[in-house]
C-alpha cells in the first residue's frame, strides 16, 4: 500500500512542521511521506527546516498573486504537481476560501493551538491563543487536529492534547 503524500502549508518558524519530520523520521508517522512545504513568506524558516529534511519546498505569496482565488490557484497547481493527497496547515496564517476548502473536503488538517472550542476562530493565532488563554487564567490548554471547512477553526476535532498551564508560564513556553 502506498504512502499518503502530504503537503504542510506554513507562514513561519516551522515548530509543529518540525514534530511532523521527527515523527515521520521516528515512524511514528508511517502511513504518510511529506512531499511538499507551501509557505506563504518567503522569509519563513520552516522553509530551511523542510530543506534540511530534503522535503521539497515553494513560496507563494498572496500579495503577488493579485488576489484570494489567484493566491488559492496557485497553491492548488502545487499541490497537483507534486499529487498532494492530504494537506496539512500548520501554523499556516491565513484563511481558506470554502471553494479552496471544499475542493479537498476532509483532506485538510489543521494544528491549533488550543483545546477547541476555547480561544479559536478568526483572530486567535499564534501567541495570541497563549496569551488570552493566560490571560483568561485558565489551568489547563493544549492543541486541536481537526479538518478544516469554511469556518475558521470550525471543522471536526480529531485529536486533542492537554496540558497543564504552570505558575510562570509564558505564551512562548505554552508554544513549544
């Protein structure tokens, strides 16, 4: 049986693209080969992660395309190039159209970084997700693995993991 090709679309630094390469490296991750990195900056450094892996990589950014449908065809002609089978966004900051969406229904995953249904949706990204689930003073956050459909961080939960927020944590330790 063949191995589902898979593309992680990324906007930066790469960190839950580089759990994803650990644990296809380790085998925890066996029934998928990642074929493909989009990032959508071209300064991003999950680019040089997806290099050192020999994962083959390409920019595209929305500003050069022109606009939403422009920016999604060209993300969609990469994919079929490279005969994407599932599609993962992590850490991926920008929203996809339903007609995106709906094309590759329930072969899109999303990370994010909270315990869905708390601090999701449009605006809650990045460390904005740490910082109001401190800000809240809740003890308990995590990550979500859900698909992703035409409303943001609305998709159905796959996966969830918690973990326990401590007394001096920070947005940036809630991150890693």
């Amino acid at each position: 049986m063949s191995k589902a090709r898979v593309a992680v679309l990324v906007s930066g630094g790469g960190t839950n693209l580089q759990a994803i390469i650990d644990a296809v490296s380790a085998g925890t991750i066996h029934s998928g080969e990642l074929a493909l990195v989009i990032a959508n900056k071209a300064d991003a450094y999950a680019l040089e992660r997806a290099r050192t892996a020999g994962i083959p990589t390409c920019t595209i950014l929305r500003k050069e395309c022109g606009s939403q449908e422009a920016f999604e065809d060209a993300i969609v002609a990469a994919l079929e190039q490279a005969h994407i089978d599932l599609i993962v966004l992590a850490g991926f900051m920008s929203i996809l159209s339903e007609r995106f969406t709906s094309r590759y229904d329930r072969r899109i995953l999303n990370v994010h970084p909270s315990l869905i249904p708390s601090f999701c949706g449009q605006g809650f990204y990045g460390l904005r997700v740490h910082e109001a689930a401190l800000a809240k003073g809740v003890k308990v956050t995590g990550a979500t693995v859900h698909f992703v459909n035409e409303i943001p961080d609305g998709g159905e939960i796959l996966l969830q993991k918690a973990v326990e927020v401590l007394p001096g944590d920070t947005p940036e330790v809630l991150q890693r």
